[in-house]
C-alpha cells in the first residue's frame, strides 16, 4: 500500500539520525567530577505538602560522598544530619559545594575614627548646618478662585 510504502521511507533514515545525535552529544559530554570525599549537594524534587514548588528549597545538604557504588551512583554520609533518606543516589542528582580558595579569609576592619568619608569631603560646608523649620513655609492670605 501507499501509506505504508511512505511510511517505510520516513523511517529508513531514523537510526541513522539517532547514532549521529548520540554521538555528537558524546563528543561534548564530560565526566562528573564527584570522587570519594567530596562535598555535594543533593537535589531533591519532593515537597511538604502546602509549601510552594516554585519557593522550595530544593537542594539539600552539603553532603560528603563516602564511596562511589558505581560509575552513575554514590553513598553519601547521611548520619548526624536531619534527612532520612536512603544514602545511595545518582550522580545526576549531586552538585559539587563551590569552594572559592582565593576569596579572602581576613576581615579587614578599620576603626571610625580613621575612616575617611568620602561625601563629606565632596558636599560644601553648609549642607551640614541645621535649617530653621519654618523655612520656605507661608501662609495663604486671599483664596482668588
């Protein structure tokens, strides 16, 4: 028939296709970074009931992966915290925790009086002088509408 002949046609191609995608997105693919010892967060897409999806925190933890299970799933240590989950999740649902080593650790603080105010400089010295209150205001003597 017809139809059929067409749709043989139309399919002929498709796997074809399909290994050409998988293996253009195998090219950009990377390896995840999690190891043993790592600290993660765990995305977990459960709500309580009457809380918001949208306003839900969804990420919990950090957690620190114990073992690696598999090349796609990890223990994590769960003990000592308030979750009560099973400790072996896949690896799509970790992020790595974010460590800045070249942010700053000291606080720099500089006592008041050595502190060097820039708007003081830059506005003229009246600005600082008090203003009488009844400055600018007036009293209406005649209504002319």
């Amino acid at each position: 028939m017809r139809i059929q002949r067409h749709y043989q046609i139309a399919r002929r191609p498709i796997p074809g296709t399909v290994n050409t995608r998988a293996a253009r997105q195998n090219a950009h693919a990377t390896e995840h970074a999690i190891e043993r010892g790592s600290r993660v967060w765990l995305y977990l897409d459960r709500v309580k009931p009457g809380y918001a999806r949208k306003l839900a925190h969804m990420w919990h933890g950090p957690f620190r992966v114990a073992e690696l299970v598999s090349a796609y799933a990890v223990r994590l240590e769960t003990h000592g915290t308030p979750y009560q989950l099973f400790p072996i999740v896949h690896v799509s649902k970790l992020k790595l925790v974010r460590e800045f080593p070249s942010r700053p650790e000291l606080r720099l603080t500089v006592h008041a009086d050595e502190r060097f105010d820039f708007d003081e400089e830059l506005l003229p010295e009246e600005s600082w002088e008090a203003r009488d209150v009844n400055e600018g205001v007036y009293e209406v003597e005649q209504n002319l509408d």
